[in-house]
C-alpha cells in the first residue's frame, strides 16, 4: 500500500506536480450535482431470495453455498466466519474478536453481540510499569487481550442457526488442512507486517524469509486441530481446552498478562443495539465499548446541515463532515470504554439538544483541537484511536429467504494482530489489549477483566416502520464510522445504488488538521479545503485506508441489492 504524503498542498501547480493529477489547476467549476466520478468498478449484485457478501471470494462462495441449501443467514454467517479466520490469517481469527447485529424476520426482533475479549486478571498499570512500559504497547504479548470470536460464533448459531458448529466450520477446517490459494493482496500484507512477527509465524508466512508466492497453497495444519477440537467441543474446547491453556502458558513466558483463568472466565455479552433515526431509516450500531455511538453523533449533528444542497463531495460538503467528525470523535475518545466498569452518560451524548448545539460550534476554518463536550476537563489527553490499520478487519454479511439479517465483523486489530503466533495451536492473537491506555484518570485505564476501546462498528438499517432496510459494514479503524456516513448519504441522500455508495471517492479525517483523500478528488477541490486550514492528502489507488465496505439492501421491490468494495478482494454474491 502507498504511505499517505503529509505534504500540504501550497499552490494548484506544485499539487499536479506532486500527484500528476490531470485535472487543470485553473477549473474550478464544479456540476451543481457534486463530485463526479469514474463508472463503477463492479456491478450490483441482485436477488430475491438471499445475499451474502463478504471479504474473501471463497467465504462468499460458502456463504452462499449454505443459504442454497437451506441454511439460515446465522449459519452462513459463522460458516463465512470460520474461513475468514483461515484464509485472513493476519485480519482476523481465532486468537481476534467478534460483534454483530441480528435481524429476526419473522418477529422483526433486533439482537446485538459484543464478542470482545477482555484484560487479564493481573492486567493493571502497575504491571506494565513493573513490565518498564510508560505506555500499552501496540505489540507484542502486553497487547494481547482474551480472544472473543471463537465463543461468538458458538453463541450466535446457539441462539440463532440451524446448524451445527462443527457443520459451520467444516470449510475452514478444510482450508487449514489442505490450504488455500495465496492471493496477491495476502503476500503484499504479509510482506507489510513481516517485521514484528515472531519466529513462528515466520517460519509459517515468511518460508525462506519471502511470503508465499501467489497461487501457492497456504497450510496452517495447527490451526486445522484447534478448529477441530472447537468444531466437536464447542467454545469449551477452547476456553477450557488444551488451546486455551498452551495460549496463556506461552504468553506467560513472554512476559504477557492473560492466565488460563482468563479464558476460562470469558463470556459473550448480548447487548441492545443503540439506535438514531437518519435520511428516513432507524440506523442501529453497537454501544460502548464500541465506537458506534460516534456514528450517531456524526449522523444527528448532520441533520442540522443542509448537506443535500451543498452537493456531494463539495467543499462545503466535506468541510462540514470533517469538522463534524471531530465533535463526535472528541466525545468518542473522551468517554468510550467498557461500561461495566464506566458510568458513560449516554443519554446525554446522544441528547439531540446536545447535538444540535455542537453542531453549531464548527467554523469556515478547521479547528485542530477539539475537546468533548461533556468533561472535558478530564482525560481529553490521549485518544485511543487514530491507528491507520489499513483496513486489518473483516466484515461480512447475510440476508436470507426468510428475511433473517446479520452484520458481522471480526478482526485481530492490526496486521496479524500483536505479532505472536502460538505455534502448537497455530493461532494468531490479537492486540487489542493496544487500544488501552495506561492513564490513571481516563476510562479506558485496564484493568482487570476490563474489555478494551474497540472500533469495530457493524451496521443495520430498519425501515420507520421496523421492517429490514440494510446491513452495512466496513474494516477501517478510525476510518470506519466516517466511512459508514458517507455511504448513507451516498446511498439515501445522492440517489446512489448500493455499489455506486461504496465506490464513490471518500475521505479520512484523522486527529489533527491531516485528512487522506482518494486520488478520485479533483485538485481544485484538495486546494480549497487547504485555505480552510486541512492539511490534504492524497493516496493513490483503491486502497484499504478508506476501509472495505460491503452491504446489502433491500428494495422496495423486494429485491435484495449486494455490494462488494474493490478497496477489498470482497465478493456479493445473490439469487
């Protein structure tokens, strides 16, 4: 992946030398609809029955495998998760966590899951202090929190499936044994994140120091047995099992915090999905410890904008949306952490009074800080964001022919999470214990049994009346919520189909004046918002900065609409 140039664009010439953009410096006419943009790199994708999409063609082809044979949108969810876990060896797995929301369609029902692991039992600041760490590292095995996923996708098909466990990870099981198809995209990410893998995932993903050439077959042989064992036992012959101890025994003799007890003791959460209404659908995400409540700020405080009549991707447009942004982020990083052991106001963050006045407070120039609303004269310091993960994450999702919904995403954090693979399970671990801060007086301090700061953000729509709307998901860490807007607008706002909403050219705002634009925008537009004060940046290609968004809608018609993000190897596939 191209690394972002921070590079503040000073006069139009010395851009389109910088960027070799074709647009002429001297046209600053923009259509009176906005932004225009190539035709699409993929179709929308179309059915009547059931859709799945996911982030690999071959969870996409299982997925949708399973719904043919008459298999509940549960089980092609987890039968999709499963592979993911094998063939996303560095984005997810095993050793990451999970959320989800699920769409009953026979009661029309809404189910949330938070399926993050949580900080060991001896996980405090005077360890990592004694450990000679000022700060969470963002690797390694003091960046290591319990894995979740595995007892996610026990607990959703109990809830939830028709199938069996072991049915639902046959494939993956499959594919670790006997291997899968190295792609291009794979070796470019192993090559990325080479540097902190520890001996054994070299000695698997780095075979004589060079990543598995493309096309080969890659094999995990170790991962096909703890997937077995999970597959026959359950979330037991994890949590409980061999695994569960050989993980905590080998974390230990790195100096890390989780114990056998730690897994012993995980549960997952079922949480009740918060909720915002926006462009005429009830858009329902995750609460705390997710981000999700930074997009309904987003979302609430754009209603006071006539966003429509700037026209898309204006410079009125995404001025206003970055500046927004930063409010919702700001109350973000200030108060997002584990509620059970936070008191987060909630309802005063989401008060539409509150957010209406916060919405006002954003000016012609951009502001480099801002501060939460609501103490903000507490631990406003340190955020626990603003990681450029390029899109570490995945995210899938099922609709079937009986209406059933899931929005679903799983992940290790950064690539190949903290860098450790267990070598007798073949697991991956995550560094989600990263997103902790080791300062005394903010929410998100660890501590003990604590679960982390979490970006992950799956999405589902309803319509006013309930019925099932969207399902709409994307990997990106920070990039995620700022994302998931821009498509609702594109989608509901603009008149866009599905596939035009997640290929249309976005932005990521990060923490200071810095905002990365896809090379799609015009350079008069960049120029104009850098006499606003933003620093622009350009990056290249279709690249995971921008996240990796799938979604499926259903229309009036009754059809169901499925879109893959080319910024991914994602897959819609329908019938």
């Amino acid at each position: 992946m191209r690394k972002i140039s921070l590079t503040r664009f000073a006069v139009p010439m010395a851009m389109m030398a910088i960027f070799g953009c074709n647009v002429p410096a001297e046209d600053t006419s923009l259509p009176d609809q906005g932004m225009q943009f190539p035709s699409m790199n993929r179709p929308d994708v179309r059915g009547i029955n059931g859709a799945v999409v996911s982030d690999h063609p071959l969870a996409t082809a299982a997925g949708y495998t399973v719904l043919k044979n008459g298999g509940n949108a549960v089980d092609a969810a987890i039968t999709m998760a499963g592979i993911l876990a094998v063939v996303r060896p560095h984005m997810n797995g095993v050793g990451g966590d999970a959320f989800g929301i699920f769409y009953d369609g026979e009661t029309g029902e809404v189910a949330g899951m938070n399926g993050s692991g949580r900080a060991g039992s001896l996980a405090t600041p005077e360890f990592f202090d004694v450990a000679g760490q000022d700060e969470g590292p963002s690797s390694g095995p003091l960046s290591v929190s319990v894995p979740g996923a595995v007892a996610a996708w026990d607990d959703a098909l109990s809830r939830f499936g028709t199938i069996s466990l072991s049915e639902a990870l046959a494939p993956a099981i499959q594919y670790a044994r006997e291997g899968f198809p190295v792609s291009t995209r794979l070796v470019s990410d192993i090559a990325g994140a080479s540097e902190h893998l520890n001996e054994p995932a070299k000695a698997l993903y780095l075979p004589v120091s060079q990543p598995a050439s493309v096309g080969s077959l890659l094999k995990n042989p170790a991962l096909a047995e703890t997937l077995e064992t999970i597959a026959k036992n359950g979330k037991s012959g994890f949590y409980r099992g061999a695994a569960a101890s050989q993980i905590a025994d080998f974390l230990e003799s790195q100096g890390g915090y989780l114990r056998t007890d730690d897994f012993r003791d995980h549960q997952t959460t079922w949480v009740t999905p918060l909720e915002g209404n926006y462009l005429d659908r009830r858009v329902l995400v995750l609460p705390p410890n997710t981000q999700g409540i930074a997009q309904l700020q987003l979302m609430e405080m754009a209603k006071g904008y006539d966003l429509e009549e700037m026209g898309h991707n204006s410079q009125a447009y995404l001025h206003t949306l970055i500046e927004l942004k930063k409010l919702a982020f700001a109350d973000r990083d200030r108060w997002v952490a584990d509620p059970s052991f936070e008191k987060i106001p909630l309802s005063g963050l989401l008060e539409p009074d509150y957010l209406r006045s916060r919405a006002t407070l954003i000016e012609s120039m951009a502001a480099e800080n801002v501060l939460s609303g609501i103490g903000s004269e507490l631990a406003t310091s340190e955020s626990p964001g603003d990681m450029d993960d390029g899109g570490d994450t995945v995210y899938l999702t099922v609709v079937d022919q009986w209406g059933n919904a899931v929005s679903w995403i799983q992940s290790l954090f950064g690539s190949f999470g903290s860098g450790l693979l267990e070598p007798e399970t073949g697991v991956v671990l995550q560094n989600r214990g990263a997103l902790f801060t080791l300062d005394q007086g903010h929410p998100n301090v660890v501590a003990p049994g604590k679960r982390p700061y979490h970006t992950l953000t799956p999405t589902m729509g309803l319509n006013l009346d309930g019925s099932f709307s969207f399902t709409l998901g994307t990997p990106g860490g920070d990039s995620q919520v700022q994302s998931l807007v821009q498509i609702l607008n594109n989608l509901f706002m603009f008149g866009m189909t599905p596939q035009e909403a997640i290929e249309a050219p976005r932005f990521r705002s990060y923490q200071d004046l810095r905002v990365a634009f896809e090379d799609r925008f015009p350079v008069y537009m960049l120029q104009g918002l850098a006499d606003q004060g933003h620093i622009p940046n350009v990056v290249n290609g279709w690249t995971a900065t921008f996240g990796g968004a799938q979604m499926i809608l259903l229309e009036g018609s009754g059809t169901l609409t499925a879109a893959a993000d080319p910024r991914r190897e994602a897959y819609a596939l329908a019938y």
